[in-house]
C-alpha cells in the first residue's frame, strides 16, 4: 500500500491565500482543513464549500 502524500508548503500557502482573499482564513475549520488536506484539489473544494455556506 502505498503513503498518501502530504501537501507540500506551497500547496499549502496557496490554500492560506485563497482562504484569505475569501476573507475565512482567521476560521478555526479552515484551518483545519489547510492542516489536514491530502491534496491541494481537496483543501480547495472544502474551502469553497464554506465560502458558499457563508456567504451564499
């Protein structure tokens, strides 16, 4: 079985940007999702989700 990879650090600022100009950086489940993400795809759907519950 092979190990899932990590996201690497700039994946990770680009997340941290995008959650920014979203204005849902300082929000505790972002962050968790920025830590926890497998993949860049996946840390930008789940973003993008709570950018619609919030301001949609």
């Amino acid at each position: 079985m092979s190990k899932m990879r990590n996201l690497c650090r700039e994946e990770r600022r680009e997340l941290k940007v995008l959650a920014d100009d979203f204005g849902l950086l300082e929000r505790k489940d972002i962050q968790n999702i920025i830590d926890s993400c497998v993949t860049y795809d996946e840390g930008q759907r789940k973003i993008l989700s709570i950018y619609n519950q919030v301001y949609m």
